[in-house]
C-alpha cells in the first residue's frame, strides 16, 4: 500500500511540472562532439564560416567510427549540426545550402560524387558571433548506422568578401580533412571540388531515434492469440516513437505510443504487458478503425511492473487496437516492454464443467450451440483418433441419451487452409469417462459426424472436441456442436 501510494504522488508531481512547463522532453535526443582543440580553419582557407570568397562548395566527412566513438549508433535521424565559431565573420552568406549523404570515403581526398538530400537552405546566413553556430535541419537526414556521413555546403554568390570567418578544427590536422571549389562570380554549389585542405571542423551532431515500425495506429503489428498460456512474447520499444492522439483518455503523458492489432477469437482476452526497467507502461484497448474508440486502459504498477488489461465483451473475429505508451513525458532509461495476448480458459474446460446440450427429437438440427477452444487447456486424456493424440485444447459437453442411438455432429469454423480441425471424442461414464466412438475424417473447416448406437436411455454422456493441430491456435477456433436422434421424423 505504501508503495503504491509513493508512486501515485510521484506521478501526481510530474504531472503538475509537465502542465507547469517544467519538464517536456518527447524522444530521446542526443548531441554528440566531433573533434578537440583550438586551431583554426584560417582566414582564407575553406570554412562554413568563412567569406573570403563569394561562393564556396565544401565537402568533409564523419566516420561512422568516430561518430559510434562519440556514443550513437545508427540507423538514426539526423537533425541539426552546429558549428564552433572562432572567429565571427564580417560579410554575410548568400543562398546557403547544407546537404547531408551516404559515402564509404572516410575523409575529403577526392570529390564525393554521392547523393545528397538538402537538409537545411536559407537566402542570408549570418555567422556574426563566435560560440557554436546551430542549424536545425527542416528535413532531417536518415543515417543508415553502416556508412560514413558526407557533409555538403555550399553558398554565393556573396555581395562582397573579407578574411573572416573561422571555425575551430580538429587538432592536430586531419590530413584530407575538407574539399573546397571557390568561385567568384559563379554559383560554385554545382561545381566539382577541387582542392583539400587538412583542416576539418569540428562539429556537433544531433540525431533522434528512428520511429518504430508500428508508430502509427495504420501501422499497427499484428499480435499472435494464444491460448491459456502465452507461446512467446513480443518486444515492443518506444525508442524514436510520438505521440498520435491529441486527447489521451488514459493516465500520464502519451507522447511516445506504439501500437499493435489482434483478431479476437474468443469474447474474452488478457492482454499483459511487462515494462522494462524504468519503463512503466500505460496499456490501451481501443475498438473500430483507427484511430479507434476506448474501452478501456490499464496503469496499476510503476516502472518494470506488469500491466494486465482483461478485455470482455468482445466479438470473435473482430479487430481490435492496442495502444502502449510510457507514463512519463520523459524518456525512460529503457524503452523496451513485453506485450502478450492470452485467453481464459472457456467456462467448459474440464468434463466436471462440461455443458450441457439439448437432444433434438429429430433428424435436423433446430439450434447448434457454439463452441470455443480458445483458451481451453489439455484434460490429460490420452487417446489415439485419426492419428491425433493430443487434445491439448479440449473442451467438454455432456447430454442425456433419450434414444439408443444419437448422431453427434461438430463442424470446425474457417477453411480448409486455416480454420479449425476437429476432433471429436464420445464417453461414457463418470468424468474423464470412457472413449466408446470418435471421428476424425476431415480437415480444417470439416464436418465431423459419430453415428452413436447402443447408448443406455436416460445415462448421461461426455462429448470431448478439441482441435486436431494441437501447439498452436488454429486462426478460428470456433465450431458448432448438434445432437439429432436418427429414425424419427
């Protein structure tokens, strides 16, 4: 209880700095430093900030190595760079361009003929004090994580020119470290490099994680149904994801959901979700297309706990939406989960609560009565019907025999490539009972027939069905179940 209240008031604090405006932070940003010391790109010499000559085109490079060195690895979004200004530059920048690209080259030895995206232009660009120099990028640039990253800068043509402008470089030099094409009349962005120089400035580069897969509700993964026990878990990660909704009808901040899909095969499921450590999970079921309608949310642990969201009332063979989001507006430390679909085990799982069928008088069945498998569990009978051993999904039904003989009929939902195969298993006697007939004839989506005779009027019998290809859900799990009498009308 003590627990549990701590972690209510602490989710209450952030709440009330998050609408105070103390702390908003959506993605995991990281800025990394590239390059030491205080030399100096030169007066003359190629630069981003130098204006010497009216128009400029530059290319350097940095390394997938040092970049990895610096503490990212990719696939990343890149979405600044800035620039460390020693010395301000007099003269003002013209159609100022930056393209970032892919290469294999690891320094600015020759021209990079590599394809480019523009990430950042601006008619009059203005490097007037020292310090570092940002430029957010209005189309961030996906790094790849396996190749080096190829900057591109060009300008001009400049309506006049000065020996200012200098930015700091790695020291010692780096030999190849720039490329330069410097024009005076002419627009150099298209020209061809033609002289390197040793001086590569440093830089710092800001990169956000790549938006999961299944970041938008139409993306949505879809999740395996399993049966009363889950068959294998899927990981989920937030890392890079954003917020889809503008009004959250759950707890904490939705800035960062992910979303996942199920097909129902029963009425009821539990959905479970295990946050990793330092992530606590907000869990949402949602109905209809998307972006869905509410039904319901689940947040009753803290971080690294386990949310468990029982969903009723569901319709089989619908679609449903999943919607998981870490309670805080801040990036956890881990951004991974757990998230598992179950189903309960269905009210006839076992022959002591097996259900009870009405025995119709004639050949034709007025009323089947649906059954389901989903959820049920193995009873531990052990027999052999068509080759099929298992029962591993068995469910029961008991009648009262009112004729000797009885024609049970199960019909398996789906088709033949991906429905139910029943089998079905007559007893006699007290639970488990005892097997006096089965039918296994057909395959998925059949109908199974057991042509009962000698039966005792007035004695109770056990009809076991269950699924034929037992480890795994079939993708219906229904069937239906009749019981006529043969010889009357």
């Amino acid at each position: 209880m003590k627990e549990k209240l701590q972690t209510g008031l602490m989710k209450w604090l952030v709440l009330f700095l998050i609408i105070s405006g103390i702390s908003v932070s959506i993605k995991a940003q990281t800025t990394i430093t590239l390059g030491t010391g205080t030399g100096q790109s030169g007066a003359y010499d190629p630069s981003p900030a130098n204006v010497y000559y009216e128009s400029r085109h530059l290319q350097f490079v940095y390394t997938k190595s040092e970049i990895n060195t610096a503490g990212v690895t990719g696939p990343k979004i890149l979405t600044a760079i800035q620039f460390n200004v020693s010395e301000a530059a007099t003269k003002s920048h013209s159609n100022y361009k930056i393209r970032i690209g892919h290469t294999t080259a690891t320094n600015a030895s020759s021209h990079i003929s590599a394809t480019t995206t523009e990430v950042y232009s601006a008619s009059t660009v203005s490097f007037s004090t020292t310090g570092w120099k940002t430029f957010t990028f209005t189309t961030p640039f996906t790094w790849n994580g396996t190749d080096n990253i190829l900057v591109d800068i060009c300008w001009g043509v400049n309506t006049d020119y000065a020996s200012t402008g200098q930015v700091y470089v790695y020291t010692p030099d780096v030999t190849d470290g720039i490329r330069t094409k410097n024009t005076v009349t002419t627009n150099a962005c298209s020209e061809v490099t033609d002289t390197k120089a040793n001086k590569k400035p440093q830089a710092k580069l800001t990169f956000n994680p790549i938006a999961p897969a299944n970041d938008a509700c139409a993306d949505a993964q879809l999740l395996t149904v399993y049966g009363s026990s889950c068959g294998g878990s899927t990981l989920g990660d937030i890392a890079g994801a954003t917020q889809s909704l503008s009004t959250n009808p759950c707890a904490g901040t939705a800035n960062d959901d992910v979303w996942y899909k199920f097909v129902a095969l029963a009425t009821s499921h539990t959905i479970t979700v295990v946050g990793s450590s330092g992530f606590d999970a907000v869990v949402e079921l949602r109905s209809g297309a998307c972006m869905g309608t509410n039904m319901l949310c689940v947040d009753e642990t803290a971080s690294n706990g386990t949310e468990i969201l029982n969903a009723t009332g569901l319709t089989v063979g619908s679609t449903y939406l999943v919607r998981v989001y870490h309670y805080w507006s801040s990036v956890p430390t881990n951004t991974t989960f757990t998230i598992c679909i179950t189903t309960p085990a269905p009210a006839n799982n076992t022959c002591a609560t097996a259900q009870t069928l009405s025995v119709n008088s004639g050949t034709s069945c007025a009323n089947p009565t649906t059954g389901n498998i989903a959820g049920a569990t193995s009873s531990g009978v052990t027999m052999t019907c068509g080759g099929s051993t298992s029962g591993g999904n068995d469910v029961w039904y008991k009648f009262v025999a009112t004729s000797t003989s009885h024609i049970i009929t199960v019909v398996g939902s789906g088709n033949s490539t991906a429905g139910m195969d029943p089998v079905v298993d007559l007893r006699s006697g007290a639970c488990n009972g005892t097997n006096i007939a089965c039918a296994d004839a057909t395959f998925k989506g059949g109908t199974e027939t057991i042509n009962a005779t000698g039966l005792t009027v007035g004695s109770t019998y056990y009809v076991r069905v269950y699924d034929w290809w037992y480890g795994g859900l079939p993708a219906t799990t229904t069937f239906t179940i009749c019981i006529t009498t043969p010889g009357t009308a």
